[in-house]
C-alpha cells in the first residue's frame, strides 16, 4: 500500500482509479459542469426568450444592429451562449437599443427586450465563471 504525505501528521493511503478511468476524468466528475446540466439548459431557454423579445420589436428598431443580431442568433441556435462571443454581440446590442427613444407604442417590448438581453448576459458571465472555477479546483485536486 502507497502512503502519501499531505501535510498532516497522518499520512493517507492512495485510492485506485476504477478500471478504465483516467485522473482528469476522475477530476471531471465533480465539476458542476457534468452534475448541474440545468444550468445550462436554464442558460439557453433565456437566450431563446431573449430573442423572441428581440423579434418582438419592430424591424426599424433593430436597424444597425441586425449583424449583431443574426450572429447572437447563430449562437443560441447552436447553444453557445456561455461564451465571450454571445456576451460581446448581445452587449452591442443593447447598446444599440440603449440609444432608441422609444415611442410610446413600442416602449413596454423595447423595456422587455432589453431586460431579457441584460438577464441573459449576466446570467451567462456568471456561469462561465462559476464552472470555470469548479472545473480548475476539480482538475487541481485530481493532480
């Protein structure tokens, strides 16, 4: 039996690995990543309500920004929207929405659009930080 040092007084025996599984899958396994999915689900279902309310607004509204659009779009599609890509694009949006006076027959859906928009950034920069962090300390534990 392997003995290793952890800075206590009592040393701690070595665990084996089940058969077929490396360190980093080991390490993989308590990151919230693989145990919490509805994080990310929760993620995309905001997203996609994002921009519905997007597409809530009148076309004038949007014009300038339907690059931005489309691409943030593209992103919720493909479900990529615990990146920089879809953070950037949907905070140039609501820049863009930002400068509107808006007129009084559209105000509540440009209120509502841009709520959504601020929801789901944030909500996204806070999931990438929490698994980025969950996932270091899981691998630096495994190694």
């Amino acid at each position: 039996m392997e003995v290793i040092l952890t800075g206590s007084a009592e040393p701690q025996s070595l665990r084996p690995l089940d058969e077929g599984r490396s360190a980093r899958s080991s390490a993989l396994e308590g990151c919230p990543m693989f145990q919490q999915p509805n994080r990310i689900d929760n993620e995309k279902a905001m997203a996609r309500v994002a921009i519905d309310a997007l597409h809530a607004l009148p076309a004038d509204a949007l014009r300038g920004a339907e690059r931005d659009c489309d691409f943030c779009e593209r992103l919720v599609i493909n479900g990529e929207v615990i990146g920089e890509d879809f953070r950037a694009a949907g905070a140039a949006i609501l820049r863009h929405l930002a400068r509107i006076e808006s007129e009084e027959r559209f105000a509540r859906e440009l209120d509502n659009a841009m709520r959504q928009l601020r929801d789901v950034i944030n909500s996204s920069y806070r999931v990438s930080v929490d698994l980025g962090a969950a996932c270091a300390t899981s691998i630096e534990r495994a190694a």
